[in-house]
C-alpha cells in the first residue's frame, strides 16, 4: 500500500517543478512583451498569452484538487476509529458483567438441582419397602446367611455372610424374624449358634438365640414355617417354595438361575443382599 502512495507524490513534484518552469518562462517573455509599446502588439499575440495564461491556472487547480480529500481522509477515519475504540471499550467493560452473570446463574441452577434432587432411601426404608410392610419373616440358613451349602458342612464350621450382615440387621429391627435349618449332629447347631453371636447379631439385631430353630429334616422346616404363619419365607429349595405358595403371602426364592414358572407370590433373586440392592 505504500508503494502507490510514494510514486503519485513523486509524479506531483514533477509537475509542480514543471508548472513553476513555465511560470518562469512565462514571466520572461510577459516582461519582454510588456517593455515593448503597446502599440505594437499583435492583437492574435496578446489572446494567446491570456489563454495561455488561463490554461496554466486551471492545470495547477486541478492538479491541486486530488489533494484536499487525501488530506480530509484521515479526519473522516478518526470517529470511525474513536467509535471503534469505544465500542471495543464497551465490549471489555461489558464482558466481566456477562461473565459474573454466567457464572452466578450456574451456582442458583446448582443450587436448585441439589435442592430437588431425589433423597436416597436408606437400607431401613428399602427393607419395608421390599418387604411390603410385613411384619414377620422366617428365613433359612444355609445358603442365605451361611456361607456353607448344605448339613454336612456346618458339622466342622459356620460361616455368616459378611455382605448380609447389614440387611440380616435391618431385618430383625423392623420383623419378627426367626431363623431356621435342618441339622444331623447338635455339633451343627453349636457351630450356627456360635457363628451368629460372633457376628454381633443377637446383640445389634433384635434376633434372640430361642428364634433359632433346628430340625433334622427338609419337612420339617415346612412345618415351622406353616406353624409360625410369617408374611415373608426365604428358602433356597424350590420344592418347599412351591409347597408354601399356597399357604404364605409372599416367599423369596434365593437361587442363581430363575425358575421358568413361579406363583405370582413369588420373587427369585441370587441373594438375599441383592434383592434389597445392597450389591
């Protein structure tokens, strides 16, 4: 851009020299004409003088004219530059507030989203919740609570269930809760009796050592839970689980895999923990 600019003031230098050379020019004969009488002029002689006098002034005007806006121009771009400034200006002083105004609607949003947020039920409120208000629940041992499978086992150990432990508890605050499996040998049932106290739950739970309870054969659990009449059973055998489904409000099948037909009272899960979403 500033090549054009250089080459059109040199051009208008040499024009301007080249005007003031004819001026002088013109001044020399003006003078020599002049100091001749006027009666010897040529009357053809004097109009081309003039006109050539004209010519010259109307040249340098117009060589003149291009001249005035380049020297205005800057003086038409100052607002346009001052008003930029100040709309920049406006945009900077502007933006803090757009920006305090951002971020205290994030924090109200936030603050409102924690407000509604949907409270998490406890382990209490799921256990009722689950259980559908029952009052009173008879459950197996082997299985559900033990880690142990079967009556052999429990004849060298027991095992509680560390994962069950929470809603085992949970359980004995809200039901009246009795506890019941088939043995061969008292050695099993010292070996149950003292895996649950070890646990803490005859002294966190409201579970007490007499609503333990011990048969010596499958039938005869079927027999407790018909005598005690509970809302909910929880077994691991599906044949006593379709046995009871005539006689109990609700039974919770605990197996791996779920059966293709149940009774409409009945619900399957793994374990007992994962029915009340504890894993």
């Amino acid at each position: 851009m500033a090549e054009p600019s250089s080459s059109l003031s040199s051009s208008k230098d040499e024009l301007i020299q080249l005007i003031k050379r004819l001026g002088t020019y013109l001044a020399l004969k003006m003078s020599n004409l002049f100091s001749i009488s006027l009666q010897k002029l040529d009357p053809r002689s004097v109009g081309a003088i003039a006109g050539l006098a004209v010519a010259i002034i109307f040249t340098y005007r117009l060589m003149r004219s291009p001249a005035a806006p380049s020297r205005r121009q800057p003086k038409r771009q100052a607002p346009t530059t001052s008003s930029s400034a100040v709309s920049t200006q406006s945009n900077v002083t502007l933006m803090p507030s757009g920006i305090c105004s951002s971020s205290e609607d994030l924090r109200a949003q936030n603050v409102v989203d924690e407000f509604f947020q949907p409270v998490k039920p406890t382990l209490g409120q799921i256990v009722r919740q689950k259980l559908s208000e029952g009052r009173k629940v008879t459950c197996r041992l082997l299985g559900v609570i033990l880690e142990e499978s079967s009556p052999e086992e429990l004849q060298k150990q027991a095992t509680v269930k560390s994962s069950v432990l929470d809603v085992l508890l949970e359980i004995t605050k809200f039901c009246d809760l009795y506890l019941m499996e088939r043995v061969i040998d008292d050695e099993s049932e010292k070996n149950v009796l003292l895996a649950l106290e070890n646990a803490g739950i005859f002294t966190s739970g409201g579970l007490v050592k007499d609503k333990v309870l011990f048969c010596s054969t499958e039938n005869g659990r079927t027999s407790f839970v018909r005598q005690l009449e509970p809302d909910w059973h929880i077994d691991t055998n599906p044949e006593i689980v379709s046995q009871l489904a005539r006689f109990i409000k609700y039974q919770l099948h605990i197996s791996p895999v779920r059966p293709e037909r149940t009774a409409a009272n009945v619900s399957t899960s793994p374990s007992l923990e994962h029915f009340f979403g504890c894993v």
